[in-house]
C-alpha cells in the first residue's frame, strides 16, 4: 500500500525542494480555477471559484469571473475545475516520530532519538499526501524532543512537511500513561524529566518543556489506554498539579492539552482550565455541561480506538492493551453524542498511523457530524485551537496558499477524502496528481 503513494511523494519532493530554494516573492504568481470550492466558515460548497497567490499567500478569492481579470500573464495557471478544493487540512492529535506502524510499547526504548525523527522526516510526507498542510503534535516520549527538531526543520525548509505545532513531551505521575519506563523494578531507567508526581515536580517539568521550545504542554490527566500499565479509569494528575501547568503555560503564552478518557479526570483537567481535552471517551453530562460553559475544545480521536480494537493483540499491540481499547470503545458514542447535545467545539485529531487520516473523517460522520462539520473539524476549528486563525484553517486573503483537491464531492460523500489528488503548502505544490487518469479511489 504504502510503496505507490511514496513514490508519488517522493517525485513530489523533489519537485517541491526545487521550489523551496526560491523566496516566496521570487515565484510567479499562481492563478487556480476551481470546479468546487469549501467556504469552511459556513460550511457551503461554492462553484466556479478563482483564487490568487502572490508569494506564499492567497492574495485574491472569488468567483472565477471577478478574480480572472486580475491574474497578469506570467501567471502560473492550475486548473482544479474537475475537483474539490478546500483548505489545508490540520490534524491536532498527532505523535510524529519513529515507526508508526509498530505499536510496541518498547519502540521509544529501542530507537534513538535520531532516529525516531528521521522516521518524523518520512512520517510528514504521509501527512502531506493526504491533505494535511497543519498538524499538532500531541507530545512524545523523547528526552531529546526530535519533534521539535523536525517542527524547526519543516519552518526552515531543511525537509518538506506540515506546518507543525508542538508539545514537549508527556508530563504524567510516575506509573501514569506517560511513564514510558515499562521494565521492572530492580531494572528501572534513571527517572525522566517527564514525571511529576507533585505540584512543585510539573511546574519543573512544564518549564523545562517550554525552555526547549515546546508550543503546548501535554497533561496525562487520566490514565490510558496503549500502555501495559496504567488505568484509565483512574485521574492521575491531580487538578491542583493541571492548575500548575496552565498557569505557567498561559503566562508564557503557550497550550495546554490535556489527555483524559475518565469523567472525573476529565472535569479535573477542565476545571484546571485546560484548552483542549484529548480522547473524552468517557464524558459524563457534568463533564459536558463543564467543557460547554468554559468554552474547552474536544478532540475526539474516534477512530484510533475502532481500527486498534478490530487488531487485537497484532503490529506490537500487547494483548493487555487490546483488552483496554475493546473496554473503553462501548463508551465513546455516548460521550460525542453528549459533547454534540452540549455543543462542545470539536477538532480533528487522529492519533494513529497517518495512513488513517481519511478514517477519521467517516468516523466523524459516523457518530454524528455532518460531513461539512467533519471538514469544519479539520479547518476553521483546528486552526482556531491551534492559535492559527489568521495565517490557516479557510481560504482567504492574506492567509497561506495553502489548499488541496479531492477527486468528488466529500459533502455528497465524506469518503472522498481518500482521494486527495493536489496538495499545496504556502504556495509549493506538494503533490499533484490530478492527470493521472489511472489513479482511482484509494482504497
Ligand atoms: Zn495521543
């Protein structure tokens, strides 16, 4: 599966590195028609559509006939008269490095730092191909904080991928979700930085985060569910420690995003005045009513907790983790039904191997979104929570060139997201594979 797409990815690279040596005001202006156009502020779908991109910006939008007088004649013309454009998707629940497809929970153990971002590297071309210009990473378990490496790298055009935000790495009590240490007692590694089992312990911790260059700082609230040992039915940062962590962060002008699937470590992580809650598999309708009144976005990550549940014990996944997700999975349709009737801000967050992405955007539908919300998810509220609105997340002047077609209709059909066929960054084309007439839906 993987083999062609990285092919047409790599060709695309190449091209794009080309690309990447000119400054944006160097490039010739680029003049796109599009047969159907997201307007993802209403959610409607527009026809017969133009843009203008001057530099890496968009610098006019419209009907195609009151834009085309204005494109000169050196401009660089692109037709997506055939497809639907929208804006660059983000994904605010992604971890980046090492091997994706290996679930072991001994793989952060086993790989360098080096190497778990060379595998970012290759990682963020899979996040291109399918559309996704933006994405967050929802932290790591590496010393060496390689995301944040390959997050500066992608800004300064040293390798090609999303724009990325970033989180440190886990902050979790000792034991928690985010303990990475899994051998015994008389092996242990040296205590990471990471743990914090106090108030004083995270404040340390988050600022050591934010001394390296994280954007966000990633709370384990409750305990989880891929890992061997933890509980997640269990709170395991208490509110006051969550307290400490968004008061340092906000004060430093960063995010904090809290992971929390049980109600009561959910409404800790909220009255502790996070900004985003990851997962809320286990909402409660006081959890709900919280998250409403304080404005908290919700990530859902639907279907991350389906696809590992239908593995089972394969790809890494330790049979005790299998048994977790199986568990928790009866109590996520409840929640995002409860989080809908509360009218609870909902971002996209896929939190599983990138070649998934498209996944996400039918379990959305699935559960109760309707497909131009799914989209909405993906754009206008995903660069909202991210702190994006004015550079990302619709099409409009002044914001990033950056876009992506899809073959058909994804309001008729959310499935269409499989086939994502041009991919543009701040004015790069990333991916074009619109004239290839064999090229048919993904499967
Ligand atoms: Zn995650």
């Amino acid at each position: 599966m993987p083999c062609k797409r990285g092919l047409l990815a790599l060709t695309c690279v190449a091209v794009c590195l080309g690309v990447v040596a000119q400054t944006p005001q160097e490039r010739a202006p680029v003049f796109i028609t599009a047969g159907k156009l997201l307007d993802a502020r209403t959610g409607q779908m527009l026809s017969d559509q133009a843009i203008l991109i001057a530099g890496d910006r968009i610098q006019e939008i419209g009907p195609a006939a009151r834009v085309a007088p204005h494109a000169s004649a050196r401009s660089r013309r692109i037709n997506l008269q055939s497809f639907t454009v929208l804006p660059g998707l983000i994904d605010a629940h992604a971890h980046v490095l090492g091997n994706l497809k290996d679930l072991s929970p001994l793989q952060a153990l086993r790989i360098s730092s080096a190497q778990g971002a060379l595998w970012g590297a290759h990682n963020m071309l899979t996040w291109l191909d399918h559309g996704f210009t933006g994405l967050r990473d929802a932290g790591e378990s590496d010393p060496a904080y390689g995301q944040l490496a390959l997050r500066d790298s992608i800004e300064k055009g040293l390798v090609p991928g999303p724009r990325m935000a970033s989180a440190g790495n886990f902050l979790s009590v000792t034991g928690g979700h985010g303990d990475a240490d899994v051998l015994a007692a008389d092996q242990a590694l040296p205590r990471r930085p990471n743990l914090a089992d106090t108030t004083d312990e995270i404040a340390i911790a988050a600022r050591r985060d934010i001394k390296y260059g994280a954007d966000w700082i990633k709370l384990m609230a409750t305990g989880g569910v891929q890992d061997v040992s933890s509980d997640y039915n269990s709170q395991e940062l208490s509110q006051e420690q969550m307290a400490k962590a968004v008061e340092i962060a906000h004060r430093a002008h960063k995010r904090v995003m809290a992971h929390a699937e049980s109600p009561e470590g959910i409404k800790a992580a909220v009255r502790a005045g996070v900004d985003s809650i990851e997962h809320g598999t286990m909402l409660d309708e006081e959890g709900a009513t919280l998250m409403a009144e304080r404005g908290t976005w919700l990530v859902p990550t639907l279907f991350a907790f389906q696809h590992l549940a239908s593995i089972g014990a394969s790809a890494g996944q330790e049979e005790i983790e299998a048994e977790k997700t199986k568990a928790i999975l009866p109590f996520q349709q409840a929640a995002f039904t409860r989080a809908l009737q509360h009218k609870i801000r909902i971002v996209f967050g896929l939190d599983d191997d990138p070649d998934f992405l498209p996944r996400e955007f039918e379990a959305l539908v699935r559960a109760g979104l309707t497909p131009a919300q799914a989209l909405q998810a993906a754009t206008i509220n995903a660069a909202e929570l991210l702190g994006w609105s004015k550079q990302a997340g619709t099409l409009d002047a002044g914001k990033y060139a950056d876009l992506i077609a899809v073959r058909g209709d994804p309001l008729a059909d959310i499935t269409s997201m499989r086939n994502v066929v041009f991919v543009m960054k701040g004015a790069t084309i990333m991916k074009d594979t619109t004239s290839d007439v064999a090229a048919g839906p993904r499967p």
